[in-house]
C-alpha cells in the first residue's frame, strides 16, 4: 500500500477535512461554512458531507467550541417542578380572569346607571 493510499485510507477523509477547514480558517480569516464550501468544490462533494466529517473529528477531539447534541434528559425532581410552577401560573390566571369578571360586572351595572341616566334626561 503506499503512503498515498495510506492517507486516504478508511478513517482518515474525516482528520483531512478537519486539518483544511482549520488551516483555510487561519490562513484566509473566513468561516467555517465558507470553508467547508470551498473544500466541497475541491473534492466534488456537499458542503453538508465536509461540514459532517469535520464535526465528527471535531467532537472526537473535544474542541470546546461545539455544544452538546441532544436534549439533556429530565429527572424526576424537574418535572415536578415545571409541573409546580405551570399549576401556580394557571392558579394566577384563574384569579385573573375572576377579577376581570367582577370588574366587567361592575361596569356593566355602571353602563346600565348611565343608560337610566339618559332616559331621564331625553323625557
């Protein structure tokens, strides 16, 4: 095997496309995507393949730029404690539209004063 076939062996297209994607970023100021595009005409691929195998090694390697994938999972205690707060918040609201009742109750009986009011006064 020579060392040609080697260094595009199964494993390392990945560490390649990482070390262009850093070394273009460093030496030309542009961004990661601008980078894997460029790379992408280069090697007759998507931007989403290289952009894929840079984050795989990336993640290997454990650069800290790169946020966590997936959703964190909830215990128990959290769960309690959304359902805790989303009952204490439909409690307010509840209280909310009671006031809101009494208060439309209130100026009804005051459009109705009024109304009286203006039955006298045509006469």
């Amino acid at each position: 095997m020579s060392d040609n076939e080697q260094a595009t062996g199964r494993g390392k297209i990945g560490e390649q496309i990482f070390e262009q994607v850093e070394a273009l970023m460093r030496a030309e100021s542009i961004t990661r995507t601008e980078a894997f595009q460029r790379i992408a005409v280069t090697r007759g691929s998507r931007a989403g393949t290289v952009a894929a195998n840079y984050y795989r090694i990336a993640r290997l390697k454990g650069d800290g730029f790169l946020r966590p994938r997936g959703r964190k999972k909830s215990t128990g205690n959290e769960v309690e404690a959304v359902i805790a707060r989303a009952t204490s918040a439909l409690g307010d609201l509840a209280e909310l539209v009671r006031h809101q009742g009494a208060e439309l109750d209130r100026l009804s009986e005051k459009v109705h004063q009024i109304e009286k009011l203006r039955a006298l006064l045509s006469e």
